[in-house]
C-alpha cells in the first residue's frame, strides 16, 4: 500500500466495506499488515472518495485522509462509524524490502477471533514472478494456521484484465489450505479466507447483506 493511495474511490470501497464486515461478524478487532511500499508520484490515489457510494461517514472520514496522509488516523474509523471494534496494526508501516519480508508476518498469533486485512498494492503473486506488492499464498497458509481458527483474512485484490470470477477460482486453486469466498466492484477485489468453514459462510452471508446496499458483486 502506498500513503498516496489513502483516501481515494478504493479506499473509500475498502473502509466502508471492512466495517460492515467486521461490525457484522461482531469480532473486537481489525489488524491491518499494510504492507507498504514508496510512493511513486504517479496518478494513482487521486480518485475521489465519492467514486463509491460508501455511507456518509466513511466518505468524510475518506476526505480527511486525502488530506493528511496519515495512517494512522485509521485508528478512529469505528468512532467514525460509531462501530464496536478496535483497529490495531500489524508491525510498523515500513517499507517492504526482499531483505524483510520473510520477517513481515511474524508474529501474527493465536487470540481471539479478528479480521486480519492484508493491504499490498496489486494483491495475490502472479503465476510466474512476485514482488513486494504481492502476497504470497505461502504467505496466507503461514497465517491461518497461525491465528484463531475462526478468525478471517480479507486481502486486497487490483484487477488483473480479467474476470473477477475467473481469476477468484484460480486463487482459490492456489490455496494451500482453507475455505474463501469475495466480493468486489469495478476494479477491486477483496479475498476472504479462514480455516473456518462456519466463518466462511458467516462472511458469504454478510457480503450477500452488504450487496443489496451497494454496487457490489459476491463470490461464494
């Protein structure tokens, strides 16, 4: 994830969407790993917030982050919402290196049930290569098995020039383990996997309830 990217139509998607999520599946906590990379100085992140018909609330608090930058202000969203969960972040947003990123993931443990949001830039590694803005599925099989049993990881997918669909089935081929299912719009994925069949399920639920109140699309 890169700071230029904070407050734009994605992350408006993307706040409004964990929320509800989060709220719904009644877990205390959304850890964010946001897997951060430099900015670029390039055009991407200067969408408006109001590119998706988030709630009010979450398009105002969309709007303050493309002002500060700052994301650490995430900590506020359930204020925000007037939600009941905490955020908490997954190690300090530095920049992801080859050097550390066998390390990133350490030190996600076992506790209670959360939603652990994975943020890269373009989502699950290709078929052939892989780089820092990629999450590996050796990545995602590390985790689950390392966090509740029914706890869920969402990850965010970019649009790969094809259907969401078809490229939803050719991850959830390439998982190494755990049930998943998605949910996404225009040019955003988000891939939810547990270990938990019951959790999988309460979250297809969720995403169908989500889908009625927004220009949405779910995979079950």
């Amino acid at each position: 994830m890169k700071r230029q990217y904070l407050g734009d139509s994605k992350d408006s998607f993307k706040w409004d969407y964990l929320d509800f999520l989060v709220e719904a599946l009644r877990l205390r906590q959304l850890k964010i790993a946001w897997m951060m990379t430099p900015d670029d100085g390039g055009s991407d992140g200067k969408t408006s917030p109001e590119r998706f018909p988030a709630r009010p609330e979450v398009l105002r608090f969309c709007n303050s982050l493309r002002t500060t930058r700052n994301h650490e202000q995430l900590i506020e969203l359930p204020a925000n919402t007037g939600a009941h969960y905490s955020v908490a972040f997954h190690n300090p947003p530095e920049c992801l290196t080859r050097r550390t990123r066998s390390s990133y993931f350490t030190g996600v443990e076992s506790g209670p049930a959360q939603l652990l949001f994975l943020d890269p830039d373009n989502g699950f590694e290709p078929e052939k290569s892989n780089s820092n803005k990629h999450v590996l599925y050796t990545d995602i099989d590390r985790i689950i098995k390392a966090i509740a049993h029914d706890s869920v990881v969402t990850v965010f997918q970019h649009f790969r020039r094809q259907r969401f669909s078809d490229d939803f089935a050719r991850i959830r081929e390439r998982f190494l383990g755990g049930y998943s299912c998605a949910v996404y719009w225009h040019s955003l994925m988000f891939v939810n996997v547990s270990l938990s069949l019951e959790s999988i399920r309460k979250v297809s639920k969720i995403n169908r309830q989500y889908a009625k109140c927004r220009p949405v699309e779910t995979i079950a």
